[in-house]
C-alpha cells in the first residue's frame, strides 16, 4: 500500500474516505465485511480511539467497490494534542478475531496521522481571583465591608453578540450577597461604573456556584458583600458570614 500521511484537525468533524485494495491494487469487494481503525498513541503506548468504517460498498455499484468512510467527530479528537499519531485498521475475521487489515510497502501495519487545530482555538486558563480589595461602606444603611475583585479583562475584540461569560464562586459556610458587574469603559476604576449583572443571596452555602450569562463587555468584576452578625452586628465576622475562598472567570 501506498504511504499518505492523514491531517485531522481539531474543533470540526473529519471525514475521510478509505478505498479497500488487494497487494495489487485490485478493489475489493467489502459489502460484508466489519472494519475498525484505530487511533494509537505510540508515545504513551495507548488507544486514544477505535471507530467502525462505514462500509459504502454495497456488492453492486462499480463505483462504491472497496470504499468505506470514517468519521471523527469533534468529541473524538477534544483530548488528542497537537501532534503524530499512528492509525491502524483491522477487520473481522470468520472465527470472530480481528486481524490486521492494512499493511504499507514495508509491511508495517500502521500509517501516520499529525493531528492539528489550525480552526481550533487554544483552550486559556480562566483568570482566578484569591485576594480581594476591601471598602468599608459607612452609608447609614449598610455599614459593613465589601469586597471588589477589581477589573477583570473581557476580551471584547473576542467575542461575538452571544459572547458566554461563565463565573465559578467558590465558597465556605458563606452568607450574604455575590454580584456579577459589567462596564463597557475601557480603564474603569477598581469602583467604577459598573452594572449588576447577577446579583445572588447565600445561606450558609459551601461548594460552588455557576453563574453564566451574555454579552459584549470591556471589564468584568466580582463583588461580595457578607451578612452581618444580627446579634453583635460586627461587620466583618467571618465566623459569623463565612468566606469567599476564590472565583474563575473565563470568558
């Protein structure tokens, strides 16, 4: 058989038709035959994916004789880096076994596929927040301490008119307000001038919390504001309102 190298790229579905030959060259009649290819990681000696061709040859058709079709879904090539692969095919035998169903002209039963994402976009860190600036409000009615993640950065020149924004809040025994705030000023302030784009009330809640919404922003920001103690009416007793251990925001 002839060396090809196969491309596969990442973020789409690759479909790549297999035409079944004999040493010479003769097509092959597959109408009833089973065959499996095989995406192997020769690096880390394992199977990264093993899928059923699609037998197009239907026995009759002069033009179908020998073909199949694989397809790789986006799903199937979400874990693969960018980098060599080798494939292989193998068949169904009478007695229920499988053997190798290709062979090269040096009789190696693998071929070469480099797996690419020329259309798919590097997956980023999402931007995590542990420290917070802390203002005491003094206004008659809330006295208490608030808490500002700051300005964080939207990518705007990124995003589509359905840009996803998603939010994770991690917290402990928490009690008290989380707000999600968005401005369309490119250099705001850490208190700028903002508007509430979520605004949720916790009881005693630990674990996290998912927040996602929509839109074209220049600057996201994280502000937390703890219940007081109703008793004491302390305004920064973390006994009493637990904590906001870190946010992720990914955009």
């Amino acid at each position: 058989m002839y060396q090809r190298e196969l491309k596969l790229q990442k973020g789409v579905k690759n479909t790549i038709q297999i035409q079944f030959k004999n040493s010479d060259q003769k097509l092959l009649n597959v109408s009833s035959s089973t065959f499996v290819a095989v995406l192997y990681d020769a690096t880390n000696q394992r199977n990264l994916i093993e899928k059923t061709i699609t037998i197009l040859d239907d026995g009759v058709t002069t033009s179908l004789r020998g073909l199949g079709k694989l397809e790789f879904t986006e799903s199937d090539l979400e874990a693969c880096e960018s980098d060599y692969y080798s494939i292989g095919f193998k068949t169904l035998d009478v007695d229920g076994s499988y053997v190798a169903a290709y062979a090269n002209t040096y009789y190696g039963v693998a071929g070469t596929v480099k797996v690419q994402h020329d259309l798919y976009a590097t997956l980023l860190p999402s931007q995590e927040i542990t420290s917070f600036d802390v203002f005491y409000n003094a206004d008659q009615g809330a006295r208490r301490y608030e808490y500002y993640s700051g300005n964080l950065n939207a990518s705007p020149q990124f995003k589509s008119n359905t840009a996803l924004h998603t939010v994770a809040v991690y917290m402990t025994n928490y009690r008290g307000r989380v707000l999600i705030e968005g401005t369309l000023e490119n250099d705001p302030t850490t208190f700028g001038n903002y508007a509430v784009i979520s605004d949720k009330t916790y009881t005693v809640f630990s674990g996290i919390d998912y927040t996602n919404f929509n839109g074209i922003f220049s600057k996201i920001r994280i502000r937390y504001i703890p219940e007081k103690n109703p008793v004491t009416q302390r305004n920064n007793d973390t006994t009493y309102a637990g904590t906001v251990d870190r946010v992720l925001y990914r955009s």
